[in-house]
C-alpha cells in the first residue's frame, strides 16, 4: 500500500504510553487565572437580577390590585 498522504504518521510508543512523555507546554495564562472569581461574579449578577425581577412583578402586581380595587368601588357607587 503506498502512502496516499492523507493522516500524518504518529509514533505508535508516545500515544500508547501518554506518561512517558514529559515533555509538553503549559500555558502560563490558564495557570494562573482565577477561574472562581468570575464565577462569583455571574452569581452575584443573577442574584441582583432574580432580585430585580422580583421586585418589579411585585410592583406590577400592587398596582394591578390597586386599580381593580379602584374600579370596583367606582362601580359601587
């Protein structure tokens, strides 16, 4: 069979035993970044939202109330 050069050749030993190679990067970037605090950020910001919301359907559902309270005493009289 000849070579029809569609996959690179691959060193059978290294893929099979991944542990032996010591030899690879580490991206200095990822190392150190903080991962975690972003994570307190994204909570905190949908607290504050789920906070939000919250406090605006009740400020709809107070009004609503009022109003229906409003026209029923209109019609009362």
């Amino acid at each position: 069979m000849a070579s029809s050069g569609g996959f690179p050749a691959a060193d059978a030993e290294k893929e099979l035993n991944p542990g032996i190679d010591k030899d690879f990067q580490v991206d200095p970037i990822s190392s150190t970044s903080r991962p975690q605090r972003k994570s307190r950020t994204r909570k905190k910001d949908a607290i504050q939202s789920f906070k939000t919301a919250l406090i605006v359907s009740g400020i709809v559902v107070a009004v609503a109330g009022a109003v229906f309270a409003i026209t029923k005493k209109l019609r009362e009289k």
